[in-house]
C-alpha cells in the first residue's frame, strides 16, 4: 500500500475524559476505504507547544497529517495558530470567511460576537475547505508534497468538510493501488451464528478480510479486497457478496450506507404503500428512524405514541378488556394497537410495539426485556414476541430496530 | 499539579475505524479524578516495533504510562513482547496465571485452548494484575521510579483491572493534592455569547480551569479547581458556580448526569403534573428523549406524531382553515397540536413541535430549519419560533431539545 497517514486529536477534554474521540475512528475507516494506513492517532491537550511538536512528528513519519479540534472561537483553541507557526505561515483576515460566518449568524438572526471574528484568521499559503454546517472552516496547508488538514472537532462537521472536499484531495494523494469494500448489513442473528455460516466463504476469502461489527442495529459485515487490478477485484467482490447474500438470506437487509429505515421508506415507496406506527415502550424512537430518510413525509403517516393505557384505548381503541385479560404488554394488546393505528391514521400498513424497557416493571411472567410486535396490513394482522438483553436504552433500540425489520419482512413478502 | 501520564492504545481495528476506543476517555477521567493529567494518548498498529517506540518515548514524558490492548492469546497481540524486548525482561511462565486460566475454563468446561498458555507468560519483575473478567492478567511495570502498565483492550476487562488494584496503586503514586470539578449545562445561547458572558467569571478562575463542550445538547460548562486543600477547594467551586448560575440565569438547566428530559420529568413529577407531546418534524424524538428517563411513565401520556396533514386535523383537532391560511409550520398550527394533544390525551401540559427538517422543503419565506413550537396548559398557550443551521438530524435534534428546554421553562415558571 501507498502513502501512509496520521490523525492528531487535540483537545483537553478528549484526554480528560470529557469527550469520547469518534473523529479518528471516522477518518480511519475512510482513509482505510482510500487505500491509505493510518499509522497512528495521538491525542493532546490544547496546547500550543504539544500541537506543533506533535504535527512537525508526524509530518517527518507521513505523507498526511489529519488534525481534528482547536479551530473553534474562544481562547482556548490554538491549533491553528499553532500549525501556522510550525509552517512559519502568518494568520490573514480572510474576508470570504468572514462574510460567511457573518451570514451564519444573520440566518439566525443574531449578531456575530466578536470572538466569531478570529475563525476568519486563515494561515497564508492554506487552502480553505468550506463548512457546510458551523462557522470554523477546514483548512489546508503542503509542504514538499506533504499535506495538514485541519478540521473541527464537532463530529458533523468534520465529516462534513471530509465528505464535501478533502476526501477528493486524499483520493488523489492516495494514486494507485486497487482497494474495494463493501459492508453487508445483518440483522436477526447473533455474530457468532452468522460467523459460523460463513465459515465456508471466510476460507475463500484470504488475502481479503471479512471483519464482523456487532450493535443495536445487528451485524455489519465488512468485506475487503485489495490487489493490482481494481475491475477484477470488483468480479471478486460480487461474487463473494452473492455468495454471503445466498448463505444468509433475508438476515441480509441492507448495504453500505442504507439503514434499516431507509430501506422500509424505499420499499414502501416501490410498493405505493403508507404505514403508520403505535409505539409503547420504544417511546416514539421507531417514528424518530423513518423520519430521518429525507422525504419520509411521502409514505409514513404519522404514530400515536400511547405511554399509559388510557392512551391505548381512547387514541388507538384497544379493548379495556382486552388490557385487563392479557396486558399492555401482550401480543394481543400489540394487534389491537396496530389495527388501530393502522384504521386511525387511515394508512395501509400499522407497526405496534408495547413492552417492557426497564429497569423497572418486570415480573416473572412478564420480564424486563419482553416486547410484543403487531404488523397490520389491509390482509390481516402478525404478531412476534421477542426478549431483549441490556439496559433501557438498548432494549429501546433493540425494540425499534426489531418493528422496522418487522416491517420490512412484511413489505417483502 | 503532580506527576503526568500518557496512554498508548494498541490496535489496527481502532487505526482503521473499525473499533471506537473509550479505554482512554475511561482512563482519561479516572487519572483526572486522582489528580493525574494525561497529557497525550497515542493510538498505535498491533507492531513489535511502533509499540516498543511509543513505550519508550513516553516514559521519556510521564511517570506513568498506560497500555490497552494487545494482551489476547493470538498472534497478533505482541504488547506484552514489546514492552519485555524494552525492558530486557524475559517472558517466564507464571504458574499462578496458568492456573487461574485453566480454572476458568474449566468453569465454562471447556478445555484450554494451546494458544490462551502464552497469556500465562509474563516479564521477570512484572507485578501481575488480577483479571476478575478474562483471561489476560493485567501487568505493572517499573522503571527508575516510572511505572508501565498493560491493560487488555476490552474495555469491561480493563476497567476491573483498573477499579481491582491499578486505581489504588496509581493513587499511590499520585501522592497528595485535591482536585475538583463540576459539569453546568447551559442551552438557548451558542458558546461565542457564553462565553463572552462569562469573561469576568474566568479571569478570576486561574489556576482552575474552564471548558466549553458544545453540541446539539447546548454548551456543557465543566469547572475545574485543584490545589493543596479540598475543602478550601469545594469551597470556592460553590461561590463560582453560583457567580456562574446568577450570570447566565435560566440558561442553565442541570448539573452533572442530568439531561434536558430529566430535568423536565422531575419538574413535572415535583409539581404533579403530566404532558403529552404533538410532534410533526421530529417524527418522535422529543418522546424517545422523555421516555429514555427510568419511570417516566409517571408523568408522560403519550403523543400523536401528526407527521402528514391529515393526521394533524383527524388526531389533534387542528382546524383545516387553520392549515390552509398558515401552513403546518406555523405558530398558528403549533397552538392547535399542542392544546389538541393536551385535550385528547388528557394531560396538563401539551407540548407541539412543527417545522421543515431538510433537506428539501424549504421556501424563502419558510426556509429549512424553522421550526415552531407550543406549550399549552391550563392557563394559556404560548408559542415560539427558531432557525436552525445543520443536516436534518442536527435540526431534528436542536428540535427535540428546545422543545424539552420550553417544557423546562413553561414548569418553572
């Protein structure tokens, strides 16, 4: 493999503790997917003197430098000032800069603090990377064919500059070599089942990698080839997929970026349908995934978050007797509420979840964990049942994930 | 402050991306709170070599170093040769360890796999730290007064290692000297306005220290004093967190753990009240954050998410006239979810969210990123209006929490 990287996190609240780094983890698995070996990460306070030394180490060892933090507008953020005096680069007043974080704040109508002004210091000789989402912009700056970019510390916005212009300038720094992925997306079977199943394809992999991600959302299957030829690497690539997707069938439920709610929208979309969701114990987390596919509006109608059991009844009309005899948190409890919400909001499809998140309310029929699933469509109604380990908020996700995989079987049956 | 320290992680799957690292924020935290300051965390390959180097050159810097990762029984966890090859220490067999790793086989009775024998290897002089969680046994190190320490990578391994001996050991080391810290957490002014606000407050905070952690959350204001006396100490972070309250008023909501939905949920249970929620743009959110409190059933009905039109006039009552002249996100429409859902679902409080998430929707008069909001309750109903700036689930989220954040307002009233 080509070049090689380093990633400086500068910021005394990551080295406190405070804040957990997510920047370098992103940027290594995107500069991985380019071809390029981050060799090492170093955190370090806010620190004049440790950003400069440690920028000038990494330079003398890589081809690019990735700093993540410091750029922000109080006092103590002095990574650029610090990067502009190891390239003995002076810091200019950049006018466009600074009609643009003027225009950030007259969009909100506030006046920009003073403070704001010194974001628009850039180091003279560097390159601005514009910022789509906050008023500190990207910069970058070479030496004898070496390259520091300077990013954000705020997550979103450093992928956001990554992803509008630096990942194009890292491409071509990066120059040959083949390298393909793919991430395969599993949902319904441990890790260590679905690492079992494909034992056969591991085998056939080598020299390539199949690296297992588990979490709330299931398993993320990440698939990488690297060799001379990228076109028969891609062959490859397919091939493997094809035979994963053949092994595991429907546990499969999406690829790459897409998430479990966009692929639900986008069948819902294909198949002209609405759905409309009665959420218990998930709280409204279920609406809150489909809503964040842009143009959700097109097929989800709306939910009724019913938390009591008069909401039930008077929103969703969930027989009282049928509460009384089985429970809130019951499959049949859970087919009422999906028919109901389904009748109510007038949409094709109705999702219900009612469970038990924790810590509390458990019993030994009934334990922390236990969640029932309802789906209703204009030909009849299915209920699951599932128990879910973990805390309250992983049990929610858990319950959310597990109504939208529901769905998403359903649609295509 | 006393002695320093640096952390060296060790692992291509943190390079890559493909694991977070946390071992460091936790360890970060846990030396801060003994006084101790990191004062740079290095990332590292699983390589002989990279390790080796990282070693050394930061116990040229700290007294104390502290390695994650590396320790597991396969070939590619080399740490603990590493840091040996440094020390000119040979690896010896440490027949207590072999037992205690056949022992928790034989728990789980399964025999011992050959290669866990090597975790039994440990480098003449090291003191062995018990794992009460896994098989590779912590190791401590030391160098003309400087200490080394080897955690394994699994963050509930090395915690218990850490929380078992390592703490009290480090602590030790770390001798005298107090420490104390506070977390405010403000919302409703970007950082810049804060800490313009706060400017004479911190000129008179030295040698503590103050530092502004933004997000969609608002600004996490985190307080740090340290000296010889800790009462003297606790003492003085009383007076600056009042001089802090009184300058910033209610823009700050809590204190520590506490989140935006708890604040607001003890506020209802204090004044014996329960709300219900009408939400259009954030699909859910605002009742997902609610109900991520344990016993919130206690005061939160539930909501109608009124997502399409339709939804908004069959399930909360919102007048079609209403719709038509004003347009779904207005503070017209706002006024009729909240008090429809306040109506509907017979609670005191009704709280509506109504707004243009993004990306696409937008017009010049209603731009993405307005959102309007309402609070009704027995006595009226008030209503605001707010832009914001940031992808669909950033504004999702600014959404969701000022929603919380006028709840919070309404109930102190």
């Amino acid at each position: 493999m080509g070049i090689t990287a380093e990633i400086i996190v500068v910021g005394n609240e990551i080295l406190r503790g405070l804040t957990v780094d997510t920047n370098s983890a992103y940027l290594g698995g995107q500069l991985e997917s380019l071809g390029i070996a981050v060799q090492r990460t170093t955190a370090i306070g806010d620190d004049r003197c440790a950003i400069r030394g440690a920028v000038d180490a990494a330079l003398k060892r890589s081809e690019l430098v990735i700093c993540t933090g410091g750029l922000g507008p109080t006092s103590d953020d002095v990574t650029k000032a610090a990067v502009a005096g190891l390239f003995r680069s002076r810091l200019v007043l950049n006018l466009a800069v600074l009609r643009s974080i003027e225009r950030r704040f007259a969009r909100r109508g506030v006046p920009m603090p003073a403070v704001n002004r010194g974001q628009a210091l850039v180091p003279r000789g560097a390159a601005v990377l514009r910022n789509p989402q906050g008023t500190a912009p990207g910069l970058l700056l070479e030496r004898r064919g070496k390259l520091v970019a300077l990013l954000p510390g705020v997550p979103h916005e450093a992928r956001a500059i990554w992803k509008g212009s630096l990942r194009r300038m890292t491409a071509r720094l990066a120059g040959r070599g083949a390298f393909v992925h793919t991430t395969l997306r599993a949902f319904g079977l441990p890790e260590s089942a679905i690492a079992e199943k494909l034992g056969r394809v591991e085998a056939r992999l080598a020299p390539g990698e199949l690296a297992y991600l588990p979490g709330t959302h299931g398993v993320d299957l990440r698939l990488t080839l690297s060799g001379p030829d990228r076109r028969r690497l891609r062959a490859r690539l397919s091939a493997i997929e094809r035979d994963i997707r053949t092994t595991l069938g429907p546990v499969i439920y999406a690829r790459g970026d897409e998430t479990m709610a966009s692929v639900a929208g986008s069948l819902l979309i294909r198949r002209k349908l609405t759905a409309a969701l009665a959420e218990s114990c998930t709280g409204g987390l279920v609406g809150d995934r489909l809503t964040d596919v842009p143009g959700s509006s097109a097929y989800f109608a709306g939910s009724v978050v019913a938390y009591g059991n008069a909401v039930k009844t008077r929103m969703l009309g969930v027989a009282a007797d049928t509460l009384r005899r089985h429970g809130a948190v019951s499959v049949e409890t859970a087919r009422e509420m999906a028919r109901g919400v389904r009748r109510r909001l007038q949409a094709d499809i109705g999702v219900a979840v009612t469970g038990i998140a924790g810590p509390g309310g458990g019993t030994k029929d009934k334990p922390v964990g236990l969640v029932c699933f309802a789906v209703a469509g204009p030909t009849g109604t299915s209920a699951d049942t599932r128990v879910f380990n973990g805390t309250r908020r992983v049990v929610k996700e858990l319950a959310a994930n597990t109504a939208l995989d529901l769905l998403r079987r359903h649609l295509n049956r």
